[in-house]
C-alpha cells in the first residue's frame, strides 16, 4: 500500500494514547540493569514506527528536549494532527511523517531506541518482517527495541470470538454498525444459556474484555481483517533472522514466575539459566498470556539478565509507598509493613531500606538518585528522636516528614558499601516486582506548589482539545470538570493563588462550573464558595503529585 492512499486508520482515527511501558528511560534502565550500556536518554535518537498521531512521541519529546524523535505512520489524518500538536508548541526536536514502513529509506541512519506498539500483530507478513528488519538493520550498538505482539495461547480466546464477530459483520459496511453487531453477538452468544458453561464463560469474559474498549479501538483491534497473534518462540525465531536477540519484556514484573507450586517453581528456577527463550515460553503455557512487549538488542551484544543488585547505584529510585504502621520506630531492627502500589504490602527489617523507603513515600513522586538515597537513608537512621506531620506534597525538603517516627536506636557501625549493597539489592528485587520504580533519568517536573504555579506548556495546549492530558511522568491524567479543567489552563505563571481564586470563584458564580461533594453537584453557592480554597490546593496537590507541574 502506498502512503498516500486512504488506509483504514484514515477513516476510522485510532485512539490517541501514550505508553510508559515505551518510554526511552524504561528501555534504558532495563538494558543498564542487564549489563548494557545504553544511550542517555537525554541525548538520545528514538523511533516510532506506527506511531499514529504521535501523541506518545511527542510527550517524550517534551520530556526530553535533548533527545530526537521520529514517527512514521502510514495514515494521513493521525500524523496531520500530530504535527499541528508540534507546531502549535513549538518543538523542534520531533518530526512525524506519513510513510508506508515498506518504503523507509535506507539512510534512516542508527537509532538507540525504536518503538513499535501495536503494530506487529496488525500489519500483512511483509510489514512484520519489515519492522524487524528496521530493528535489525537500525538498532544502535546498545540500543534497545520494542515489539509489541499479541501472544499465543493466551490470544487463541480472543480469536473465537473474534472469528466469529467477523463472520457476523462481513456484510455492514459503516465501522460504527459493524462496532455494535459484533458488541451484540458476543453478549448474545454469552448470555444464550441460563446455566453457563465453559463455553459460555469464556463468551462472557470476552464479553466483558469487548465492553471495556472504546469503539474505535475495538474496531481496529478485534475486527481488523489481520490481528496475527505468535507463540513467544516464534516471534523470537523472527528476531533472530534479523541478528536480533532477547533482552527482557518491558514490564519486569511478567518475567516473574509467582504464584506457582514448588514443582513449577523448580522447573523455571533450572530453565532460567538453561534457556531464557524456553524458560518464557513454558510461564507463557502457564500464564495463558496474550500480550507480549518484547525487548530486543542486537545479538552481538554482551547481556548479563542477572540483574546485578550494583548496577541499581548509577539509577534514581521513585516509590509510592507508606509505612503500615505510621508511628513504626524505622531505625530499630524490627521488621515494618510497607504498602506499595495496587494493594502490595512488602516487609523488611532493615534500617536503611526502612528509611528509605519512609523518604521516597514522602517525596513521591520526585525520583531520588539512589547513592543520595544511601547518603539520607544513613542519616535518618542514626538521627535524633523525630516524629514529625505531614509536609505535604510541596515537600522539596530532605527532611523528616510524614509517617516517620525516628529514634535513637543503637549506634550503627555498618560501612556505607554495606549499606548501599543491601538497600541495592532491595530495590532491583521489588523494581522486578512493580513496588518501586528505577529510573536513568528525572522527568523534568516539580512537586513544589509555587506562588505562580506553572503546568507544562503540552498539558495546558492538550486541555485545549479535551480533558485527557499527558504527564511529564508519560502518563495519562483525565481532568474532570469545567472547574479543574479552566485551573490547568490558567496555570501559566501569570496567576497567583489569589487571582486563581478570584477567576475560578466568578466561574462558580456564573453558574457555569460546579463543585461536587460526594459525587453530586453543591447546590448552595455560598458552601461551593466556602470549599472553594480548599478545592484549589486539592486540585494543585493532584497536578504536582501526577507529574504535571514545571514551576
Ligand atoms: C493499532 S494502531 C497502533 C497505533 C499506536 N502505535 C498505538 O499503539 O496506539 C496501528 C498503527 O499502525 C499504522 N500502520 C499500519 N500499517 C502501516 C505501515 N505499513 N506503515 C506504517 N504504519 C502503518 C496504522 O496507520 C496505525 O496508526
């Protein structure tokens, strides 16, 4: 297909998002843990092939002015509004172009970091093959790329329903009818049988998977004509054709084997070091996967997957996490429950991890080099009794904060080397578990709420078009409601916490905005008017916290 033809991401639009698990810095930071030595981001050239309206790449490019980013897509409308996007911010170190993969010139030149999500599984066989070709033919000495694939055995459920919204859909011709007859037969399939059996429950749990799509992401992904899943053995046997090996998946925490019995346990302990090709591709049978975003470096290159507890010293560490017991003496030895992201509670006995995990709570979500994190950690750890309130998420401080009861414990003699080596070990352990984040790079954001506060010029121009903005953490954030939405817009420096009193207030007057409590909307003006203040450091407390503020 030729780049100027009608495709048909043209006539349906794709929807717009952005994908941390792509990010340059979760590339590089994998590839340092593994023993490459990869770009730095921040000076880096990165790649996205089917990038669609760019909104991925350009928030990267915010994110990393040093850095060059290049998009290609075959759809004219997608890279059309992603340009204006670029324009309207000015952004130079960022070009999206409208090309068929196929026709990529050869003087593309090397890339430490090439992206293609969503692309792999939906494009003919000459187009997959392209893009590994690209990867292999375009990849830095060091640098890392990223497929994304749907995944067998996993995927062969999708595929019975979607081989039969297919059959049922072949003769609508509006993608929005086609979008709601293949919606119909699968729920009608589900719902056939009082007394659902196997069968039916798996109609119902793709029921449930199709209802959570929005329209056009199901049309593309589930009713396209090509949507190719692979077995991980033979999306690497690809790889390899292109000089290209295994580096890791994108997301740590899927390598993990958990959850299974001593026997299985056993068998993926001996396989990890036999065959990390075999070792994925038996948790795959026993996981059921059906996604898969795969690392890939060149097969010259020297990799060492032993995640070496050292290498995490060179990184910055971010965690949200909190102490269970707030009032938890941390520099004794007693062991303390800390609480992390999506439910998970992890306990250690260690001084130094206590206390530094009690800081990276209380700066989330600033990132904090992991050599200073020793440095504090020490000190808190030999400190005076201390107990202190809550700072709030304004904290710039080192200090002690929230959650933090300090007390002289005994003296420590332990060496630095020491104490770094097991706070190291931790954090590689519970990064490749999801609880704490590592990272090469710090986003350039602030979690300090100014006088002026300023949010960053991409999400004060992207709350111009809708209420999804992105984050300088490469995140989504959805600003709900008129009033949040005309606070992100007026947050460019100009307005103190006064003026932005004053402006908002008139807004709630005129009966345009509203406050909400509970849910429903404050009928009473003069109580909306009252939470008003309040309201508006809630609001700038949520913006600094989600990585949306520059000043
Ligand atoms: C499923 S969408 C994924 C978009 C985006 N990467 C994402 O994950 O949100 C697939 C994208 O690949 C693009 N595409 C398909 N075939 C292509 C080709 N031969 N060359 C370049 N882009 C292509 C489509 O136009 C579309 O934007």
């Amino acid at each position: 297909m030729s780049a100027t033809s009608a495709s048909a991401y043209d006539e349906v639009i794709y929807p717009s998002a952005i994908y941390p698990q792509t990010h340059p810095d979760r590339l590089a930071t994998i590839a340092h843990l593994m023993g490459l030595g990869p770009a730095a981001v921040s000076g880096a050239r990165v790649i996205e092939l089917g990038c669609g309206d760019g909104a991925n790449l350009i928030t990267m490019a915010f994110g990393l002015p040093g850095s060059q980013f290049h998009g290609v897509d075959l759809a004219g409308e997608p890279i059309r509004k992603g340009n204006q996007l670029i324009h309207t911010l000015g952004l130079t170190n960022v070009s999206l172009r409208q090309l068929d993969l196929l026709e990529t010139p050869a003087d593309l030149g090397r890339f430490d970091f090439i992206i293609a999500h969503g692309l792999y599984s939906w494009v003919p066989a000459p187009a997959r093959d392209k893009i590994l070709a690209l990867c292999g033919a375009h990849l830095a000495d060091q640098g890392v790329a990223y497929v994304s694939y749907n995944a067998y055995p996993g995927n062969h459920l999708r595929d019975i329903v979607r081989h039969m919204m297919r059959f049922h859909v072949q003769n609508f011709s509006a993608p929005m009818e086609k979008v709601r007859q293949a919606r119909a037969l699968v729920k009608f399939a589900a719902d056939a049988k009082p007394n659902p059996g196997l069968w039916q429950n798996v109609l119902k749990q793709q029921s449930e998977r199709v209802s959570r799509y929005t329209d056009a992401g199901f049309f593309h992904d589930d009713l396209s004509a090509i949507n190719q899943p692979f077995y991980f053995h033979e999306f690497m046997e690809q790889a390899a054709v292109h000089g290209l090996q295994y580096l890791s998946e994108a997301d740590l925490p899927e390598m993990l084997g958990e959850g299974f019995g001593a026997e299985v346990t056993a068998m993926l302990r001996q396989l990890d070091s036999a065959n990390v090709i075999v070792r994925e591709q038996y948790l795959d049978f026993l996981k059921g996967r059906s996604f898969r975003q795969t690392l890939l470096c060149r097969r010259d290159t020297k990799l060492d997957r032993a995640l070496k507890p050292e290498r995490a010293l060179a990184l910055l560490a971010v965690a949200e996490t909190r102490l269970v017991k707030p009032d938890a003496v941390i520099s004794s030895s007693a062991t303390e429950d800390f609480a992390g992201p999506r439910g998970a509670v992890i306990g250690t006995s260690h001084p130094v991890v206590k206390a530094a995990l009690v800081h990276l709570g209380n700066v989330f979500p600033q990132a904090v080099p992991v050599q200073d994190l020793v440095h504090l950690a020490r000190e808190r750890c030999s400190g005076p009794v201390h107990s202190t309130k809550a700072s709030g998420s304004s904290s710039k401080s080192p200090g002690h904060a929230a959650g933090e009861a300090m007390a002289p414990g005994p003296p420590r003699e332990v060496s630095f080397a020491s104490d770094a080596a097991d706070l190291a070990e931790f954090l590689v352990r519970t990064c490749a578990m999801g609880f704490v984040e590592l990272y090469t790079h710090a986003p350039p954001f602030t979690t300090h709420i100014s006088e002026k506060p300023v949010a960053s010029a991409l999400a004060r121009c992207q709350i111009q078009q809708g209420e999804v903005i992105s984050t300088l953490r490469h995140q989504t954030y959805k600003v709900e409601g008129l009033l949040s939405q005309t606070l992100l817009r007026l947050l460019d420096g100009t307005h103190d916490h006064a003026a932005l009193l004053r402006i908002l207030g008139e807004l709630l007057r005129s009966g345009a905005a509203t406050i909400t409590r509970e849910g429903q909307p404050l009928a009473n003006l003069a109580e909306a008017e009252a939470m008003l203040p309040s309201q508006l450091e809630e609001n700038l407390r949520r913006l600094a916290r989600a990585g949306v503020l520059v000043a």
